[in-house]
C-alpha cells in the first residue's frame, strides 16, 4: 500500500492532469466552468493545474483574489501567480476600485504598507479613525488596557454597536492566551480563534456548527437550511451506497434535528444527542476520520461541567463569531476575510511585526501584507498598540494618518 500526504496528493493530481488528455476532458464533461476564490493563497501547482485545465482543456476559469492579502506564505501561496494569470493574453482582467468595507483614512493607510498599492476608495466617502497607544507594558497588559478602556468606549459612541462587532487581532498563539487571560479577569465572554481555541476547526466541527445554527433558529430564518445540513451529512458518511440504509440514516438525524430545535438546549446535551444519531456512526464506518473523531471528543469534553463550554448553549456554539454579545479574539492570519466595525490590534513592537528573527525579503513584504490584513478588516477605526518602540509598520501607517 502506498502512502501520500497532502502535498503527495496535489503533485499527483498535477501529473493527471498535465499528462493525461483524458483526464483533462473528464473534468471539462463535469466542470466546464471552474470558479476559484482567495486565487493569492494558491502554490504553483495547483496554478499549474489552473493553466493546464484553461489553456489544455478549454475549461472556463474564473479567479478572484488579491494578491496584496498573501499572507500564507508558509503553505507555498505565491501572491505573483494570481498577476501572472492576469498577465495572459486569453485572459481578461478585471480591477476593482471600489472599497465596500473600509473608510477613506483606513484605506490611506493600508496602501502605505504594500509597494504597488490598488487605487481603491471607499463607495460612500466615510472617513474612519486610526488611533496609536504607546503602552510600556507587555501584550497582556495591553489587552487588559484594549478590555477595560478602548472596547467600553467603542460601545458607548455607538448604541448600535455590540462587542461581536468588535475584534482584539494579534499575531499567534502566545498572544491569544495573554488576550484571552485579559478577558477573563474582566469578565468578557468572546469567541477565540487560534490554536488554544477549544473549538478547533475541522470538517466535523463546522458541520456540528451549521447544525447547531440551524438548531438555533437557522430553520425559521434560512441562513442555514436543512438541504444544507443533508449535503453535509452525505459528505462524510459516503461508504452508504444502497438507498434503503442511505434513507434510514437520514431519516435519523431529521428526527434528532427537529426534536433539538431549539437553542436554549445545553450544547453537551445536543452534542451528545446527535453523536448517537449520527456522529458516532460517522466515526465507526467512516474511513480516515481519526483525527477529527479525536477533535469532537475534545468538543464533548470541554462541553461538560467544568469544562471551557460548559456554559455554550446551541445558540451560542451556532453563533460563533457571530454572537452581538462575544467579542472576537484572533490571530492576524484567522481574520483574513472577514470584517468588524472596529479593530485592536496589540503586540505591534519593534521587532515583533516584522520579526527580527527573519529579515529576508519576502518575510519583511509578507509582514507587510499581514499587517494590511488586520488594518483592513475594520470599517470605521483601527487601534495600534505597542509598548516602547513601533514596529516601522506603524510608523509607515502614522505618516499616512
């Protein structure tokens, strides 16, 4: 038996493609249009397949990116490729100039730390805030100091807003602990995204999350509905072939789901009421799940009395980051696509951001890129904190403000 890990199985997927005229048309019968979104965070092999399928095949390709958000750098993202697409005489590019997210002093800044910055603009001429806090303490006490002055007045100045429109961005693991220690000794409750998360992203974690969502109320309002959690249940439990045992299955969990409709229910009553209605049955007959049977086990454990969710009702792990009441912690990479009114971002010293550690080049534009990421996730402000010395990001950032 041969063994291939990820990287295995897209080099090989690449040869298919590239060598097989058969395969190519194989995939054009069932894919004659491939839409391809975040093209910045893709390596040159999968670019490769891209090229082969388009120019080879004739597939239609759509490609949607922004090369000036590459912050993936470590899984072999190549910001070029998505500018070398455009550059090809068979392919029409498209630049965008109107920014929906952010306001005009935010965007002003943001392009001070990319060398061939986009001209963008905001669509409705808002304005917007940077603020810099030179703190002279370390990342946990400016975390402290973001809980306990900058987010109550962030609440204040707008009655509409509500802490989950509000994230604390940092840049790994270590930080994230140091921010959530912070909100714990002010009694925040937040939604963390990082390693020492206890909700740790997984195919079955997300699928457990849609059915909570739907659970929650997701059934009434459609934001998820239950030909979606169907879908999801059918892509992990793919070794039922005969339609008689594929319908019981299903017929299961629709009994579990509309019997636990409700989003007052404990979340370690609902996760152990759907593990016996369907997950456990995943996990038994299903194929190279271990690590995600290991990860809902986690899930459940930390779910009980005492544990890191044994407050979480459904309507709260369903919500997650989504939640008006739980403000948002998470790393810089973990924010990239999503958008908040405000942002803090802490641990910006000299030497951090870009680290001192590693100086070449491409280090020193992905810390840039980075940098970009978190700045822009905000609408309406942004909030810089350091302890002595800026990092010279800030500094480029301050000259623009």
């Amino acid at each position: 038996m041969t063994f291939a890990d990820f990287d295995g199985i897209i080099l090989t997927a690449l040869r298919l493609i590239e060598n097989h005229e058969w395969v190519r048309q194989c995939i054009r019968a069932k894919y004659p249009v491939i839409v391809i979104d975040e093209y910045q965070d893709l390596g040159l092999p999968l670019h490769r397949m891209v090229l082969a399928l388009m120019n080879k095949a004739s597939v239609r390709i759509i490609a949607v990116g922004d090369p000036d958000q590459s912050i993936y750098g470590f899984t072999g993202a190549q910001p070029w490729l998505l500018k070398a697409l455009a550059s090809l005489p068979n392919v029409q590019a498209v630049r965008l100039k109107l920014n929906y997210r952010c306001a005009d002093q935010i965007i002003a800044a943001s392009k001070t730390l990319l060398p061939d910055p986009a001209e963008f603009k905001s669509h409705d001429g808002r304005q917007g805030t940077i603020l810099f806090y030179q703190l002279g303490c370390d990342v946990r006490g400016q975390a402290e100091y973001a809980l306990e002055k900058i987010v109550p007045a962030l609440l204040k100045e707008n009655d509409k807003r509500k802490h989950g429109d509000i994230a604390l961005l940092y840049r790994s693991f270590n930080e994230g602990n140091s921010a959530a220690a912070a909100a714990d000794k002010l009694g925040y409750e937040y939604f963390r995204v990082d390693n020492g998360s206890p909700i740790k992203r997984s195919r079955v974690t997300e699928w457990l999350t849609d059915g909570a969502r739907w659970c929650a109320g997701g059934w009434e309002t459609g934001t998820v509905t239950l030909g979606e959690i169907l879908k999801g249940w059918r892509g992990l439990r793919r070794s039922l072939t005969r339609e008689g045992e594929v319908l019981a299955a299903r017929a299961k969990l629709i009994s579990f789901l509309f019997a636990a409709h409700s989003g007052a229910i404990p979340l370690r009553e609902w996760l152990g009421g759907i593990a016996e209605a369907c997950v456990n049955a995943i996990f038994a007959e299903e194929p190279g799940l271990g690590d995600e049977q290991e990860i809902f086990e986690e899930l459940r454990e930390a779910a009980k009395a005492g544990g890191e969710l044994a407050g979480y009702t459904v309507e709260t792990f369903g919500n997650q980051g989504r939640s008006p009441g739980q403000i948002n912690l998470m790393t810089l990479h973990s924010s990239n696509g999503l958008e908040f009114q405000a942002v803090i971002m802490i641990g910006l010293e000299e030497g951090a951001m870009p680290s001192s550690y590693d100086r070449t080049k491409e280090a020193i534009e992905e810390a840039g890129r980075l940098f970009y990421v978190g700045l822009t996730r905000a609408m309406s402000s942004v909030h810089l904190m350091y302890a002595f010395n800026e990092s010279p990001l800030i500094t480029q950032v301050r000259k623009a403000t």
